[in-house]
C-alpha cells in the first residue's frame, strides 16, 4: 500500500487573502483595499492659503459695494423736514413718518445687497468652503458701516442750528440723514448668509458623496477585489 501523494503547488490558506496585504516598498499599488491615501501637509497648506486668498478678495468687493448702498441710501431715503422761527427749530410735519423712513430704506436695501452678493459670490465660487462664508459675512458688515457713513456724510449737514440760521426764519430745510435704529447694519449681512446657504444646499457640489461612496470597498466608484483562486480546481495527481 502506498501513501497519497500531496498535490504539488497546493495554495495556502494564506493565498486567498493575498490581494489585501500592502504591497513592500509603501507603492500606491500597496494601499489595502478600501483604504485612502491622506492627502500631503503640503496639499493642505496650499488649499488653505488659496481659500483664504478668495475669501480676502469677497470681503474687500463686498466691502466696496457698500459705496454704491451708501449713494442708493443717500437718494431714496425719504427727507425730514424741519423749520426754525430764529428761537427754535420744529418739524414741519409732526405727524411725518420720514424719520422712520430711512431705518426702512437702509434695511431694504441691506436686504437686496446681500440677496445679490450671495448670489454673485455663489455664482463665481461655486465650491464655497467656510473661509468663503466668512469673507461674505465680514464683507456684508463692513459695507452696512460703509453705506451708513458715507450716507450721513454726503447728506445734509448734521450742524441743525447753524443750517437754521443760513436759511433763515420760516424757511422749510432737511434734516441730516440719520440712522436712529441700529440693528439694520446686520440685514445686509443676514440676507447673506440665508441666500447663501439656500443656494450652497440647492445646487452646491456633492463632494462628500463621492469620497463616502468608495469608503470600506462599497459604491459605483470602489475600485474591485481581484477574484481569489478557485478551490474546486483538481490538482494533478500521479500514478500510483
């Protein structure tokens, strides 16, 4: 009687699980199945310094914009008229609701600044990132104080007495332009920050879909496992 012989090259059970050991040396071909490589400090720095370049550029244009808010502010506010008998100076209209006027007027123009703004920054950066969300944030504050200034400023003087005098009694004159409701500075803003985030949620980029698709193996963009050997494969066996 003579004993089996073993078939020659029978794979190991190690064999089947070969195509998940990293292959030597650190090669990209070496990475586990299922796994990412980490992106390089490097990569992140220069990420970093390009999002924090484009969220300065928003901040300083949107800061600008505040000019021509500051000039729309300046005409399409309504004027409070006063009227001085050389004693004193009076509104002419008491039951006038001009000094409210212009709060109204900044605020909707906030409103329309930061719908266009958000708009215009989603439509050139489309990627966003929340460097980008702060320039516009920051960008929309400083143009409110921009336009705020500028407009009482370039409105009429805020010396009442002295402007009472220069017309002289009984003549009607505008009051200086003032803001008396301050919380309107953050419309601009606010209007922003909404439109933004309603544009980023509808039509924003997806990224995170693709880099959770692949994660562990499983999705449309995974990368396949290499099929093992067959065990049902007979081995050549020798005569006896």
């Amino acid at each position: 009687m003579t004993a089996p012989l073993t078939p020659p090259n029978r794979p190991s059970s190690d064999d089947h699980h070969a195509w998940q050991k990293p292959a030597p040396g650190g090669e990209p071909g070496g990475v586990p199945y299922g796994s990412h490589l980490a992106p390089s400090p490097g990569v992140d720095r220069d990420e970093l310094r390009a999002d924090l370049r484009r969220a300065g550029v928003v901040a300083a244009v949107v800061t600008v914009a505040g000019v021509l808010m500051g000039l729309l502010w300046l005409w399409l506010a309504p004027r409070v008229p006063l009227i001085s008998d050389n004693t004193a100076v009076f509104l002419n209209d008491s039951e006038g609701e001009e000094a409210i006027g212009a709060d109204g007027t900044f605020a909707l123009l906030g409103l329309a600044f930061g719908a266009v703004s958000a708009g215009l920054v989603f439509w050139f950066h489309r990627r966003g990132g929340i460097w980008l969300t702060v320039g516009l944030a920051v960008g929309s504050v400083l143009g409110s104080l921009l336009a705020w200034q500028l407009g009482t400023r370039l409105g009429p003087t805020s010396d009442v007495v002295a402007h009472a005098r220069e017309v002289g009694k009984g003549v009607v004159f505008d009051a200086p332009l003032e803001m008396h409701a301050h919380g309107v500075l953050l419309a601009w803003g606010l209007a922003a920050m909404v439109v933004h985030l309603g544009l980023t949620a509808a039509w924003g980029p997806r990224e995170f879909e693709g880099e959770w698709a692949t994660y562990g193996g499983w999705g449309p963009g995974a990368p396949s496992a290499p099929s093992a050997p067959s065990s049902g494969s007979s081995a050549p066996r020798d005569g006896a």
